[in-house]
C-alpha cells in the first residue's frame, strides 16, 4: 500500500509565479484574438460602409442576392437599379455588395464610369 500512495502523489505547485503566467496567457489570448478576428472584421466594415457611400448613378453593382443593374437613382436608404429595359427594381442601399461587385466589375474608377457613359450616349 505504501508504494501505490507514493505513485499517487503529486507534488504542489510552486507558489506565486503561477497566478502571473495564468493571467499573461489569459491577456496573450485575448490579444491574439482581437489581431485575428476582430480588428480584420471591423476593417471589412469600414471599406463596405465606403463603398456604401460612395455608390453613385449609373454605376454597375450587384447585389448581395445575385442581381447584376445599373444605379439610375439613389436615396439615403435606398438603390434603385435598371436591372433590365425598362425594369427598375428597389433595394435597401446595404443590399449592394462590395465583394460581389469587386469580383463581378472589378474596382471601376469614376472617370472610367464616365467614360462609359458618354460612349453609350453617343
């Protein structure tokens, strides 16, 4: 019996340095965290909310639904976009994905929007 309490036995934790490394490692999370989650997320909000107010008419976007149109008239809540001849459909102004018309336009400039425009006038 003696040599099976003698296994069992565990030595104490060293006193006092232990509770500094606890809450060292508890902080280095906390940081790790912010650096990989939170800071990139709320950087993504902030381009999406330029982009939001940057929308201008006769600029090609897509939706967040899939709807590719032209902006023929924008409120402070609101998008209207020719989606077709003739056809005009409402969305809520956050509805315009920044991602979707990234990838579908590439980043237009607003000189080439123009440009574009004036060429189709002719």
């Amino acid at each position: 019996m003696n040599s099976l309490s003698i296994l069992l036995w565990e030595p104490a934790p060293p006193q006092g340095s232990a509770g500094y490394l606890n809450i060292l490692l508890l902080v280095v999370a906390m940081v790790v965290i912010y650096f990989l989650m939170i800071r990139p997320q709320s950087q993504q909000k902030k381009k999406q909310v330029n982009f939001s107010t940057s929308l201008k008419k006769g600029k090609k976007v897509v939706t967040i639904g899939g709807v590719h149109g032209v902006i023929a008239d924008i409120s402070e809540t609101t998008v209207e976009l020719i989606v077709a001849p003739k056809t005009h459909i409402t969305f809520q102004r956050d509805a315009i994905s920044m991602d979707f018309t990234n990838a579908a336009y590439g980043q237009q400039s607003e000189s080439a929007n123009t440009e574009k425009q004036t060429e189709e006038s002719k």
